[in-house]
C-alpha cells in the first residue's frame, strides 16, 4: 500500500495521528513528499489548517531540542574558540615563514627549471633520435634490398632480381609502404620487370639465332658419337661371334676380306688424343633458355614464352628442312641436310629432358611427324636425280647413321629404313646402268679369240679369276688355248663385283640374312637378265660383229652359264643362307645365256642370208640367152666358197649342254640349213621377178646349172650330221619347177596335181604360172618378129601352131587351179 493510501486510512481512522504520521515521513526524508501533502490536502476539509498547527507545534519542539542541545555544548564552544585565538598567533607566524621559505625555494629553483628545461629539450631529441634510428632501421633493408637489386640488373642475373623484387613487395615495402620514395620504388618496378622481360627475350632470340646456325655442327657431333658407338657395338659382337665360332657376314659387316667395301666411317674420326666427348650441353650454352623460362615463369607468363618459343622453333625447323637446289650433287649436301636437322632435334629433345613443360613429348612427336614426312619427300625426290651409284651409296650410309642417331634419342624411324628400300631399288638401277657401261667396254676390249696361255702360272691366274674345269685341256702341254675369249673371265670378276657393291647397300640396314640374300640374288637376276643380256644383245646386233665372233660369242655364253652355279655358292657363302632354302631365289642367268646364244644364233643365220644376199645381188643373168654358158655363173661359185669357210668355222661350236640347259648341237646344221633354204628362196625370188618380163629356155638352162651346183654343195656334207640327203630338200621347189620346164611334162603336172605321189608335188601352180606366162611371152614376141634370133621357140614361126595352143590350154588350166586354189582359200 501506497504513503498516499495509508496517510488517508490514517486520517479517516484519528485526524490527530494522521497529522503525526505526516510529520514523521517529512522528517524521515522520503522521497517523493507529494502524495503525503497531497493526502492531507485532499482528505479532509479544513486539513491544510490543522495540518500548519501541528507543523508549527513540530518546530517548536525541535527549536527546544536546539536550545537544550546549544546549551549542553557551549562551553565546550567557547573553548575551542579560544584555542582557536591562540593558534591564531602562531598561525601567522607560520604563515611567515611558510612564506619566507618558500621565496628562498623559489629563488633557488630557478637554476634548476632552467636544467630542467635543458634535460626535458634533451629527451625530447634523445626521443626524436630514437624515431628516427629505429625508422631507419626500418627503411635501411628496403634500400640495401633494392640496392642490391640495382646490381643484380647490372649484373645480367634477372632471375635473381626478380625474386628480390618479390621479396621487397611482399617483405619490405609494406613495412615503409608510408613514405615517398617507396612509393617511387613500387612505381618502379613493373618498368624493371618489363625491361627483363625485354632483355631475356632479346637473349633468347640471340640463342635461337646461335642453334640455327651451329645446328649442323651439333648434328654431326651427335651423327659421330652415334657412328662411334654403332662401331664400338659391330666390334664387340665380331669378338663374341669369334668366341663362340660363329661367322656371322651380315646386318652389320660383310667378309673381311674385302676391307675397300667396308662401310667407311662418314664422319672424319677425331684425333687419338681427344680426351673427351663433347655433347650437345658443351656446344651450347642453354643457360639463356633456361633463364628466360624461369623469368616468364615468375612473371606468371610462361605459356606466352612457351608459345614464342615452339613458334620460333617451327620456324626454324621449316628452314633446316628446306633443302638446297643442288643437294643431289655431292655427299656434303646431303651430309649438312642431316646434320642440320640432328642438330635441331638434338636440342628439343635436350630442352625437352631438362626444362618441364616448355616442349612435350606430343610436340617433339608431332614436329617430328612434320620433319619426317618432309624429309622423305625431299630424299625421295633429289635422290631420283643421283646418277651416281658410290653416291647414292654413301647417301645410304648418311640415311642410316641419321637415322640410327634420332631413335637413339627416342623418335621414331621405321619410315626412313622403308625408305631405304625405295633407294636400294635406285642404287640397283644406277649399278645396272654403270655396269652396263663396264660390260660394253669389255665387250669393245675382247678379241673375239680363245685366251692363249703359255705357262702353268697365266693357267692358275684365269683359273682364280674363273671357274673353269676342263680335265682334258689339264692334260695338254703348254701353250694352249683356253675355249673362252678374255671377256668371260672378266664378265665373272664384274659380276662378283656387282654382288659385293649391291652388298654395300644391305649393310646396316637391321634385315635378316635371308632377306639380304633374297635382295642380292634378285639384284643379281636383273644384272644377268635385263643388263648383260641387253648388252650381249645390243653386241650381237653390232654391224662389225662378224661370223666368227659371234661363234666365239655361243662359246662364252656357254661358259658364263656354266658358271653360274658358283655365282650361287658365293652368294651363298657371303649370306650363309643355304641354296636348299624354301624361299631361296635362283640366278636366271641359264636361261639369260641360252636366249643371247639363240640371238647369236639368230644372227649368225640373219648375217648368213645377207651375206648371201650381197652374192645374189651381184648375179647377172642375161634373161634372153639362146644358149647356156656351159658352167655356174662367178657369183655363185664364189658364193659357195664362201659358204664353205664359214661352214669349217662352225666346228667349233659347242654340241653339248650344262646341267640345266641343252644348247643345240645342230648350230652348224641349222645355219647351213637355214642358208641353203634363204639361198633357194633368193634364187627363187630371182626367177620369178614380177620386174622380169620374159625369160628364155637358154637362160632357163643356165640357172638350172646354178642350182645344180647348189646341190651339188649341198650333198657333200659341208657340215657333218645331216642324214641322207636332207640338205638337199632345201632345193626341192627350184629341182620341181626347173624339171618341169626343162622336161615340159605339163600333162603329168596336170594330171598327178594333188596327188600324194606326184612327180611335181613342190610345184605350186601360181609359181608355175608366173614362170610359164615370162618363158611364153617370149614365144609370142619371137612368133610376130621374124627378125629376132635365138628364140628356142623360132620353129613355131614356121608351121607348129599347135603347140602355141598347147601352151594357151596349160595356161588357162593353171589359171583355173590358181582361182580354185583362192576359192577355196
């Protein structure tokens, strides 16, 4: 309950104590007063009137209480007031000499305010000095860092500076990032930055230019340790292969007797002396490389640099491919070709190995998948114009060491190695066609003569150039003739020749043995196939080659033939690949000699006719003679004495075969036969010349004593092994025709025409015709010129008419065969 409430419940209950209630609470000094006065005010009428007369009562009582209080401590009052008079006086005197004293103190401290004031100035610089060292001390790495930043730049060492650069911004500039001049120096910096950037990029660009000119000189260093270590393997494994007992020719060597064909080293070997291995690191310095990738890396731009870099590179490599117009002319163009391009790969692989992420391996893959294909069309299309075959050799040799050089650092060359096969087959080409030029000049060079041999040591000397085995000619005494002329000892020793040189190219290139000697043997075939049968060809077609050299030409080819069995067991012992070999090819020279011996006998025959032909041509019959001469015309003996000669020449003509091969031992029978046929046709043609318009029975009479006269060679066996008289038949047609007319016996022409046992079987009635129209033209003009003598027929000018009828009757029979004969045709 509320004062309020409880001072009004008081004065509803006892006026009186309510008032004292009041009074209480106003004297208790409670706070707020206002609902107590208001409650006396409020609640009663006339309240505020008593309320003033209990108040003044209340004072008066508590003026009374003062009044006994002040009475009770006066005299303590008065007391104390007169102590205080008395210490009044000693007050003052203290006063005096408080004051005293303190105008002394005064005067005296005046000195020491003025030290004071000198020791406070000292603090404050003391305190000011402070600041400052330790602001300097601050400040003081900041400049000693960028001092030392100042001469890293002078120094060239960028990487370096750039780091410190990050070690001020990150370290020292936020600790005086407040002042002036680090403000300067964070200004700065992004120029310092661009200015290395500009420098390492200016020596990086100094170091691409530096490669792309010493590439070829790093390329060959690296084709030479390749090359040495290539040697240093093919010798370890000849000590291996003499160890266990092996002869091992091939894939890497061929015989050792033959030392001039062994690969000759292409790179000139360094001095003995040479006490160390330079490698790609000692001819190039890559530092610039190196400094420049750090650089962009800390500058955060490495893939712009990485950029650059392949750029520039495949620049480069577009350049070190590009070949010189005139590579194909000497080994140094193609050496420095390849040297150039190892030397570009040599680095990549190098910057590849010791730097991360500035060449992959799927850009080195793909830059060299480039290279590849460039540089094999380039090799394919100079290599075309290499005539010469040691050239194109030794560009085989550069092929490989290039090529066994780049997969020694990993890239990938089965391409090259296929391409090698492509210039095998060129090398082959360029061998035939210089081969072919030996053969013509040994050719040019024989005497078309068996080889005289005088003594036992010019026998042992063509023996060891040549196979020959003859037990018989062993047995005679010197001097003798050996059967084949000089060109076939030296044919053999080329043919080997070729063999060996084609060998050359098979070196090195990692194929097996039976695929080496599967190359040789077939390059062996095309020699003695398409090169020495072109040329033995092209010799027997010669206009100087003559009978007898052409004989002596069967000769040499029988031997050659011969000879190429032990052409098969050199290839055999060089390759060690047994003749009994599935897949083994053989030599086709049998069949390349047997056809140059047919075309020599072809041309023998072919020379045999136009000899013969040159005598025909020289006849000179007078078509119009009454009476023969009474002998065989000058032409023709001479022509059979001809024949004759020839014929003794042909005795020396082999009649036997090698192992596989027959030669025909009827050369000599089928060149006589073959003249003796070409000779009866010529004559023949002569009688029956559409040029001819009348012939006479004298003239008649005369050719049939030159025929006689060719029966009469051809019966007495110019050449021995024909049987009966065989030879004979060649002149059948003439015998027949000249029968006829010499005898007349047209009926029983007529009559057994046809028949199998015709007396005129060989007489073709178009032949018949002809002839009989020439003789009875004759008639018909003796008939109407009287004056014409030494007409056989001059007795039909005086009564015989009949017989001019008979001759018209067999005329038109004849014609009637004639057009029955086409009929039926």
């Amino acid at each position: 309950m509320s004062a309020a409430g409880k001072s009004g419940a008081m004065l509803v209950e006892d006026p009186d104590q309510t008032y004292e209630n009041v009074l209480a609470e106003i004297q208790s000094f409670e706070l707020p007063i206002e609902a107590t006065l208001r409650s006396v005010y409020d609640d009663q009428p006339n309240a505020h009137k008593k309320f003033m007369e209990k108040l003044d009562a209340c004072i008066r009582n508590h003026d009374k209480e003062i009044e006994k209080m002040c009475n009770f401590h006066h005299q303590g009052f008065v007391d104390a007031i007169t102590e205080l008079l008395k210490v009044r006086t000693n007050a003052e005197k203290l006063k005096v000499q408080v004051t005293d004293t303190n105008r002394r103190f005064q005067d005296a401290g005046k000195e020491v305010i003025v030290q004071t004031e000198d020791i406070i100035r000292c603090r404050i610089q003391q305190r000011n000095i402070t600041t400052v060292v330790e602001k300097l001390q601050l400040c003081l790495p900041v400049l000693e860092m960028y001092s030392k930043l100042k001469e890293q730049m002078s120094a060239k060492r960028y990487y370096s500076a750039l780091k410190t650069m990050e070690q001020l911004e990150n370290v020292y500039f936020p600790r005086v990032s407040q002042y002036r001049f680090c403000q300067l120096m964070i200004e700065n910096l992004p120029k310092l930055r661009e200015d290395i950037k500009e420098i390492s990029m200016s020596d990086l660009k100094d170091f691409l230019e530096s490669i792309r000119k010493h590439s070829d000189k790093i390329g060959e260093t690296a084709m030479k340790q390749a090359q040495q270590q290539k040697l240093f393997s093919v010798i370890l494994q000849k000590q291996n292969n003499v160890k266990f007992g092996k002869t091992v020719y091939i894939n890497d060597r061929i015989p050792e007797e033959r030392n001039e064909i062994v690969l000759k080293p292409v790179f000139e070997e360094e001095d003995e002396n040479e006490e160390e291995v330079l490698t790609v690191q000692d001819l190039v310095d890559f530092s610039p490389v190196y400094r420049c990738l750090h650089i962009y890396s800390v500058l955060g731009d490495e893939e712009t640099f990485e950029n650059y870099y392949r750029k520039q590179r495949k620049k480069q490599a577009r350049l070190v491919l590009q070949p010189q117009s005139n590579m194909h002319e000497t080994v140094d163009g193609y050496r420095r070709y390849f040297t150039q391009i190892v030397g570009f790969f040599v680095v990549e692989d190098h910057i590849l190995h010791v730097t991360q992420g500035l060449v992959t391996r799927a850009y080195t893959d793909e830059l060299w998948n480039m290279a590849l294909s460039k540089i094999i069309a380039v090799l394919r299309a100079h290599s075309s114009y290499c005539t010469d075959p040691d050239l194109v050799l030794e560009l085989k040799n550069l092929i490989v060491i290039f090529a066994d050089t780049l997969q020694g650092y990993g890239f990938p060359v089965n391409q090259l190695f296929d391409l090698l096969f492509e210039i095998r087959d060129q090398y082959n080409e360029t061998l035939l066609k210089k081969w072919a030029g030996v053969f013509r000049d040994i050719f040019e060079e024989d005497n078309y003569s068996p080889i005289p041999i005088v003594n036992e040591e010019e026998y042992k000397t063509v023996i060891s150039k040549f196979p020959f085995q003859d037990p018989d000619l062993e047995k005679q005494s010197f001097p003798k003739k050996l059967p084949m002329s000089q060109s076939v000892p030296h044919i053999y020793i080329q043919v080997k020749e070729f063999i060996y040189a084609s060998l050359k190219f098979s070196e090195s290139l990692h194929r097996s043995s039976t695929e080496i000697d599967d190359m040789l043997r077939k390059s062996t075939n095309l020699l003695l196939t398409r090169t020495l049968s072109s040329c033995l060809l092209n010799l027997i077609k010669k206009p100087h080659i003559g009978l007898t050299e052409l004989v002596q030409i069967i000769i040499n080819t029988t031997h050659l033939e011969q000879a190429c069995k032990y052409l098969e067991d050199f290839i055999t012992n060089i390759t060690n690949i047994s003749q009994e070999t599935v897949h083994t090819t053989r030599l086709y020279g049998l069949s390349t000699f047997k056809d140059a011996r047919h075309a020599a006998e072809g041309e023998i025959y072919t020379k045999l006719n136009q000899k013969i032909d040159e005598f025909v041509q020289l006849a000179d019959y007078d078509w119009t003679m009454s009476e023969p001469d009474g002998r065989a015309s000058g032409y023709l003996m001479d022509l059979i004495n001809f024949l004759r000669s020839i014929f003794q020449v042909f005795t020396h003509l082999p009649t036997n075969s090698n192992d596989h091969a027959a030669m025909s031992g009827k050369v000599a029978q089928t060149a006589c036969m073959s003249a003796c046929q070409h000779l009866s046709t010529s004559l023949m043609q002569m009688l029956l010349d559409s040029e001819l318009k009348q012939i006479s029975m004298g003239a008649v009479q005369q050719f049939n004593l030159d025929v006689i006269q060719c029966e009469l060679f051809a019966s007495s066996e110019p050449v021995p092994g024909f049987q009966g008289d065989t030879l004979q038949l060649a002149f059948i047609d003439l015998r027949q025709l000249l029968d006829l007319f010499m005898v007349w016996d047209w009926s029983t022409y007529l009559a057994d025409y046809g028949q199998p046992a015709s007396k005129y079987l060989r007489v073709n009635p178009n032949t018949a015709l002809t002839l009989l129209e020439n003789v009875t033209c004759r008639v018909h003009r003796g008939i109407k010129d009287t004056s014409k003598k030494n007409n056989i027929f001059a007795q039909f000018r005086k009564n015989d008419r009949d017989k001019q009828k008979l001759i018209e009757t067999v005329v038109k029979q004849l014609r009637s065969l004639v057009n029955g004969m086409s009929q039926h045709t």
